[in-house]
C-alpha cells in the first residue's frame, strides 16, 4: 500500500515536469526560430535593428557625454578652484556653489510654499467642474512650457526693472521660483492624489477637520512625492542659466541678497564663452554634473522607496 | 453657547484656510498673467516704433544704424528646430518603441534611469559638450568637403538639439505607447503578424496622437532653448545660408545683445522675446488641442 503510493506520487512529480517543457516550446521562439521568421521577413528584420540600434544611440550618447566631462575634468579640479575668492587668476568656482546654495534655498523657500498650497487646493478642496480647477491647470502648463529665456527677460522687466531691486540673488530667485512652480505643484497633485480615501474619511470620522486631515493627515503621507519634486525643482535650478544673466548677474562674489551673484551654470557658461579658461570650465561641468547625477539618484530612490510602501 | 461659538470658531477657520489655498492656487494665474503683461506692453511699443512688417520681415539687423529686422533670427530659430526633429525624432521615437515593447525588465532598470539623466544634464553642459566635441567634428566635416564655415554652424546646433530634446519625445511616446490596449498586440499577432510588425503596424498608429504631443513637446524645448545653443551656433545675425555656415536663433539674439543694449534696441530685444513667446503659445495651444483630441 505505502509503496504504490510513493510509485504514484513519483509519477506526479514528473508529469508536470515535461508538461513545462512542452509549454516553454510552444510558447517561446528559439533563436533559430526567430532568425528564420526574420529571414522569410526582412523588413521586420530591419525595423527591429533600428529600434535596438536607436536605444544603443540613445544609451551611447549619455555615456558618451558623462565619460568625456569626467574624463577630462576631474584632472582639472584642484583645491585653487576652491578658493574662498575668485579672481582671474585662480577662476575660484566657491563663490558660485555659495550663490548656488542660497539661490536654491531661497527659490524654495518662495515656490514650495504655493506650488503646495496650490496642488492641496486643486485635490482637495476644489469642487469636480470647478471652472478655477481648469484655468490653474491650463496656465500651470503654459508655465512648463515657456522656455527660461522668456522667463529672464520677465524677470529682468518685473523685478530688476520695475520693482528696482537692480541685478540680484533676490530677483533671481523670484524669477526662478515663478519657473519651478508648476513642477511643484504638479508632483505634489500626483503625492496626494496617490493618498487613499481611506486616510481622508478615517481623519473625518475621528472629528478632525478639514484644514487638520490636510496638514496632519494627507501631506505628512504625501511627503515622499512631494520630496521627489523638490528634488527635480533642486536640479532646475542648479542647472539653469538663462534665467539668471539678466536677473541675478554675473557677478563672481557672494555679496548678500540684495546685489547680484553668479550660480554655478552661469559661472561655466562665462568661463567657457571667454574661451581663456577651459580648464576651470571642465571642472565646473564635472561639478554641475555630479550634483545632478546625485540629484537623479536621490529621487529616484525616494520614488523606488514609494513604489514598494504601496 | 460655547460649544456653539467654538463651532462657528472652526468654521471661520476653515473658511480662512481654504481661501489661502484658493490664493495659492491663482498663483500660477497671476504668474501667467504678469508674464504676459510684461512682455506686450513692454515689447510691442517697440515693434510699432520699427514697424511690425519691417520687424518681422527685414533681413537686416543693425543695431547701430538702428536697423531691427529679425527675419534671420526666426528663420533661424525654425531651420534648428526643424533639423533637430529630423535628428531627434526618429531616435527618439525608436527609442521609446524599444523601452516599452522590447526592452527586457533588467534593462529597463537601467535605461529608464538614463533617459531621465538626458533630462536632467544642465543646458550649459550640453553647450559645454557641443563646444568641444561636436564643433571640432562639423569643422573637420566642413574642411573635408571644401566648404566654408568653422564648425559652429546650424548643423552643430541641430545635432545637440536633436539629443536635448530626445528624453522628451522618448518620455512622452513611452507612455502614449504603454496606454495603447494590449488586445491591440494580441488581435495582430493571432492574425499572424511577427512580433515587430505587430507593434508597427497595430500599437504605433493607435498611439499616434500621443507620439504628436511628444513631438510638439520637443519642438517648443527646442525653439527655446538658448545656452546650448549660443555656445554651438556661432551667432551672426545674417540670413541662414547654409548647413556649415553659422546661424543666430530668436533665443541667441536676446541674451547675446541684451547685456549694453539700450533705448530703441532693448526694445528690439524686449520684441524679440515677444515673438519667441508667441511661438511658445501657439506650440502650447496646439500640444493641449493633440492631448485633448487624445482623450
């Protein structure tokens, strides 16, 4: 008795065995399968080259790029770059990562705010066919859309001309702000709208209300989102330059909110176009690539880190 | 009673806080709206002072014997962009076939990530790379056919632009193409269609719309785009005659002129940013008008 069974059990485990085997036949191609489906069909043949060849292109480029500005910019750097002052000698970028510094924070300071509030009213509070709900999303993407050029000359217009305040880190940053606002707020929309209902109606069920289930409630576990955000708006404004020659200036020193200074992308760009410093300007591109690197991976991970908390 | 007046307490409250919210939110308004403002009442004034037709039409621009005529610089600004689509496009699209229909998972893992690095590298770097790299390439190219030019030219300029804008059409497409049902694919492959011809012929046409959005997208990163640009175009403010030969875009012309301008020529300038932000909103109306067909 004890024996047939194991006999029968043996049988079991074999069975499905061969059956995988068969399955795995039917349904996956070999290669030479493949290559003679292909032959019979050379245009398919051809079509899937170039697909394959344009994402090596792709991929290529980018290594191409980040393996050149490394490659020959890292033996550039050395501690003179790093001098507290600049001067035309020592071309010190130290300065410009000080601008860089305050002009992010204080760009934050100005957008996250309203890019915030802004996203909490559009999911939260606004009514569905409220006619205020379109309007903000149309010109929150008319803002993504305009080109940072157009926004410097606005800000030169507004804040450097009309309201005076001159070339400074002040009109830089306000000009900046008004440029990072609809990636703010569209990143925070998606953060909360990724909160589940549930989390509202249990806040509302407790008595909490409203402005207490938005603040207590639904933006602490939106957090993440919003954070990534940030970070995106961190790497914009690293990297922006247009922007910034006719609001914040070109001026090589840190001198307070109130007088112009130059970021780190505007230092490069005036190294490279005087042509006379290429050493130093290679060093800049490593710098302002490796914040952004680490800008991507940061976000990255806090998206991967979201992902895997759902 | 005092239950009553701490519940009409929190009902103010709330009142205020939802009106902050409100006010966040027109913040994007207001930002449009001052923008737009700005830009008309301070560049069109100018352009009547020189003459609409002279300013959009003439070819010439002589800022010293106050000669505005911003004919090149448009020509310009299009001829860039519409050779970095000729680049960029098919690359870019190919691309975004390649990441949603045949790209294993582990790769995946790996070229998602990049294609946001391409985002993500400062426009200056770009330049920066096209300075040193792609310029000396054209120069060699235009020595060996005999032309004239010195390798800062439209065609440098097309080339980085046509990888600026890559991430954008491959992002944008990716998705358009992800949306498309999977029945699509299945329904081409049971009628006995190979795999590749499936998602050329089946998936692509039924993401059509989205494709354009993406590429809509790319033309008004492109039309922008300004640093990159400048340090690859070699900038003189003359009709675009050539490949090989140098070209000053819409972008190029404000911010190298606009540091001594004065009086009439800021003007100019101020006009010339008007333009540019013309082509952005009709290229805005027509990537929401796509998105909307879309739908």
């Amino acid at each position: 008795m004890a024996d047939t069974t194991a006999v029968d059990f043996n049988i079991q485990e074999e069975e499905p065995e061969t059956n995988a085997a068969d399955i795995v036949g039917i349904n996956k191609q070999t290669f030479g399968q493949k290559l003679k489906s292909y032959t019979r069909k050379p245009t398919s043949l051809i079509m899937l080259i170039l697909v394959i060849g344009a994402a090596v292109i792709t991929l290529a480029v980018l290594i191409f790029i980040i393996a050149y500005i490394l490659i020959n910019g890292v033996p550039n750097l050395s501690w003179s770059l790093f001098r507290w002052n600049y001067n035309s000698e020592n071309s010190s970028m130290m300065p410009a990562i000080i601008n860089t510094v305050i002009m992010t924070i204080l760009a934050l300071l100005i957008s996250v705010p309203f890019g915030i509030g802004a996203a909490v009213y559009l999911v939260e509070y606004a009514k569905r066919g409220n006619k205020l709900v379109g309007i903000v999303r149309i010109t929150a993407e008319t803002l993504t859309g305009i080109p940072s050029i157009v926004y410097g000359l606005f800000g030169m217009l507004f804040f450097v001309t009309q309201l005076k305040w001159r070339l400074s880190m002040l009109a830089g940053a306000f000009t900046l702000a008004i440029m990072i606002l609809p990636v703010i707020m569209r990143t925070t929309e998606e953060a909360l709208m990724a909160v589940p209902d549930s989390y509202r109606e249990g806040s509302f069920g407790l008595g909490a209300g409203k402005f207490r289930t938005v603040f207590k409630i639904i933006l602490p576990s939106a957090m993440p989102g919003i954070l990534s955000g940030v970070i995106l708006a961190i790497g914009r404004i690293v990297g922006e330059t247009a922007a910034l020659m006719y609001t914040a200036g070109t001026v090589p020193a840190v001198q307070g909110l109130l007088s112009s200074g130059r970021t780190l992308a505007v230092h490069m760009y005036v190294l490279s176009s005087e042509g006379l410093y290429m050493g130093p300007a290679y060093a800049t591109a490593v710098i302002l690539l490796v914040v952004v690197l680490l800008m991507n991976l940061g976000s990255s991970l806090i998206a991967k880190r979201l992902t895997k908390g759902n | 009673m005092k239950e009553e007046a701490k519940a009409a307490r929190k009902r103010v409250f709330e009142k205020i806080m939802e009106i902050i919210f409100i006010l966040c939110a027109c913040m994007s308004i207001l930002a449009v709206a001052l923008i737009c403002f700005f830009l008309f009442t301070k560049g069109i004034p100018g352009m009547a002072k020189i003459g609409i037709f002279k300013f959009l039409g003439g070819q010439v621009w002589k800022p010293g014997n106050d000669i505005y005529g911003i004919l090149p610089m448009i020509l310009g600004s299009v001829y860039v962009t519409g050779l970095a689509l000729v680049i960029g496009v098919p690359i870019g699209l190919l691309t975004a076939i390649f990441m949603a229909r045949f790209c294993p998972k582990k790769l995946y893992k790996v070229v998602k990530p990049a294609v946001d690095l391409l985002a993500g590298i400062p426009s200056v770097v770009y330049g920066f790379f096209g300075m040193v790299v792609i310029v000396p390439v054209v120069r060699a190219l235009t020595d060996a056919l005999g032309a004239r030019g010195n390798g800062v030219s439209l065609l440098t300029a097309a080339i980085l632009l046509g990888i600026m804008i890559l991430p954008t059409i491959i992002s944008v497409s990716e998705a358009a193409i992800r949306a498309v049902p999977e029945s699509y694919y299945e329904g081409s492959l049971g009628l006995g269609a190979d795999p590749v011809r499936s998602v050329f012929k089946a998936v692509l046409p039924a993401a059509k719309s989205g494709i354009m959005a993406g590429i809509i997208l790319g033309v008004g990163r492109a039309i922008g785009e300004t640093m990159a640009v400048i340090m690859v175009a070699g900038n003189n403010p003359a009709m675009p005659k050539g490949l090989l030969q140098g070209v000053r875009t819409l972008t190029a012309n404000i911010v190298i002129e606009m540091g001594y301008a004065q009086d009439l020529h800021r003007e100019a300038l101020i006009a010339t940013g008007v333009v540019l932000f013309v082509f952005i909103l009709i290229i805005n109306l027509c990537f929401s008008i796509v998105k909307r067909r879309d739908k």
